[in-house]
C-alpha cells in the first residue's frame, strides 16, 4: 500500500477512528503500511505485531 495515496490516508484515518488507536498504534501502522498489501493484510499485520510486542 502506498501511504502517500489518498484513498490509503482516508482508510487509515477511518481505521484509527474507528479502532480509538493510540500514538503507538498509529505509528505500528503507518510503519506496516508498506509491507502490507492491503487493509486486510495490514489489520493481520498490526494483530501480529500487537501479539508479539508482549513477549
């Protein structure tokens, strides 16, 4: 996904909206945005990341 695209930005807005993310949700995200290939993989992604960021 290519985070300078607008239709990108207005879907992670409505993501963080949505989810009430926090400052270091918002950032996992926009760091996975580009390895992500689309909102599905990147919600998987950030599912991962939040799993894993505990061990």
């Amino acid at each position: 996904m290519n985070i300078n695209d607008k239709s990108v930005l207005d879907l992670l807005n409505k993501l963080i909206v949505i989810n009430r993310l926090n400052k270091v949700q918002i950032l996992q995200m926009v760091n996975l945005v580009d390895i992500s290939n689309d909102i599905n993989d990147l919600k998987e992604n950030l599912k991962w990341e939040s799993s894993n960021s505990y061990l």
